[in-house]
C-alpha cells in the first residue's frame, strides 16, 4: 500500500476519518490525499413564477441580487473547503506523517474518486455525511455510491476511531472474501494483528475447504488466525462476535450472491454497516 485518498467534509465523522487515515499511513508508509468535492450548484435560483409577479425592473435587480448572493456563497463554499482541508492537513503532519496533500474539487464525488483512484490503493470514507440524521443512524448518501464505483478498497471510518487490536474477516468463499484474504496475506496493514476468520452458516466440504485455505494463506504471511463456523443469521452472528471478541474492525466483501455480501450493499446501504460500530473494510 502505498498510497491513501481520504474524503473529508465537516460531518462529526471527519475527525475518525483523519485518525483512521493516519493509523493506516503510519502502518503502511503510504501517501496520503485528503479531498474534499463541492457539489454542483444549481444552475438557476429563479422562481418559477416570478416574471408573472414583478415588473421588468423590480425583477432584474431581484434576479441581480440573486445571483449576486449565489456567487458568494460559492465563494464561502469554496474557502470553506479549503480551511476543512488545511485543518485535516495540520493534524496528520502534526501526528508525524510526511507526505500529506490536498485536493479540492468541484462537481460530482464519483467523478473525482473515478478520477483520482488510479493511483490509490484506499479510499477512506466516513459513514455518515454532513446531512445525515444521526438520530435516525441514517448512512451518508455518498457511502454507497462510492462502494458501488471504486474499483479500490473502501475503508469506513465508524463515529470514533479507536486503536485498532484485532481484526475479523467475515469470510463466505467468494472472491471479493478471497480477495480481501490475499490483500491482507500480502500487505503491511495487519501486520502482527491477530484474526478472526468467520463463515456464518452451515459448513460444507467445499466451504469448509476454502476457509482452510484461506487460514492456511493467512498464517504462512505470520498471523494469527482463529478459523470457525458458527449458525445464526450473519447479521446478529457478526456484532456478537464483534462484541464479545473485543473486534476494531470487520473486513468483508460488498458484494456477491452470499447473504453476508449481500447485507452490506443492495438497493441501499443496509443494516451491518449502519449498525456496526467499528471500521468496516470493504472490499468488491
């Protein structure tokens, strides 16, 4: 891994995402670029009926003023983007990294992270936005979006970042599960971190041989890896064994045929993610 893209707004999840990016840096001695995309304004304030209410005059210094108060506040926008940015910036070198920079955007987010991913080995992205309903533990309507687009893997950063111990792999023999399997055999982040290789569900030869391969690669790269099946629906399995292993973080994969696969992203960012309170690495 060499080389981070964490997104950053001014949601209450920005801070974790900070955190969790320089966790990930100083474990992997990866880069980093922290970018923050100003969304498309709209391209007319008029109202729709205002030429049938005002004379010619009244309405030109009306829609004057309009325009006037929208190029402000997409000036206030833009500076704003900037200070969240150099903020995020200070706190990483102040925690010791090095090469950190800075990319602001204007547009769509997909089309940046499309853009700019080519180099990345992750993404970091908070779970929930700055509009989001904490109340209602509603996702950031970004999250899927970016799940569903990169072709990298995606790490969300739960509400606080904590330091991270032990992980699971929520593990189903597909390939996006495999995947994750190999990315973890053969990188830096994990390193020295115990792991705990789940498969909800009832075991067969076959799923059975796979999950021992899948330990089998995990301890020749040095970890320690407890293998298990365990009954139940994947959903409530998995926080109870976050819970009761004292788990920082599950890596799983977002897609596939699998119920697991399919809990995390469907018609919506569902229930595993939106409930789960540590990271979650995903993987497609």
């Amino acid at each position: 891994m060499t080389h981070l893209i964490a997104l950053i707004d001014g949601s209450g999840y920005s801070q974790s995402v900070r955190d969790l990016t320089c966790w990930v840096a100083e474990r992997t001695a990866a880069s980093v670029e922290l970018m923050h995309v100003l969304g498309r304004r709209g391209v007319g304030s008029e109202p729709a009926d205002l030429s049938g209410n005002l004379k010619l005059g009244a309405r030109t210094a009306l829609l004057q003023e309009l325009a006037d108060l929208d190029e402000q506040k997409a000036k206030l926008e833009l500076k704003r983007g900037r200070l969240l940015l150099e903020e995020a910036k200070s706190g990483l070198e102040e925690a010791g990294l090095s090469s950190v920079s800075t990319k602001l955007r204007h547009g769509d987010l997909i089309d940046a992270i499309g853009e700019f991913e080519g180099d990345a080995d992750l993404i970091i992205i908070g779970k929930r936005g700055e509009a989001a309903d904490f109340a209602k533990l509603h996702l950031g309507s970004n999250l899927e979006r970016v799940v569903r687009s990169a072709t990298k893997p995606v790490l969300v950063a739960s509400r606080a970042f904590k330091p991270i111990s032990k992980f699971l792999i929520a593990f189903d023999g597909g390939e996006s599960a495999m995947k994750a399997v190999r990315h973890i055999a053969g990188g830096k982040l994990f390193t020295g971190l115990p792991c705990v290789l789940l498969c909800v569900g009832k075991p067969t030869d076959s799923l059975q041989e796979k999950l021992d391969d899948a330990a089998a690669l995990l301890r020749k790269a040095g970890y320690e890896v407890e293998a298990s099946f365990e009954a139940g629906e994947p959903e409530d399995v998995i926080k109870n064994r976050i819970e009761s292993d004292n788990i920082d973080l599950l890596v799983m994969g977002a897609y596939g045929h699998s119920r697991i696969r399919n809990l995390i992203i469907g018609s919506t960012t569902t229930e595993m993610v939106r409930s789960c309170q540590v990271p979650v690495m995903m993987f497609r």
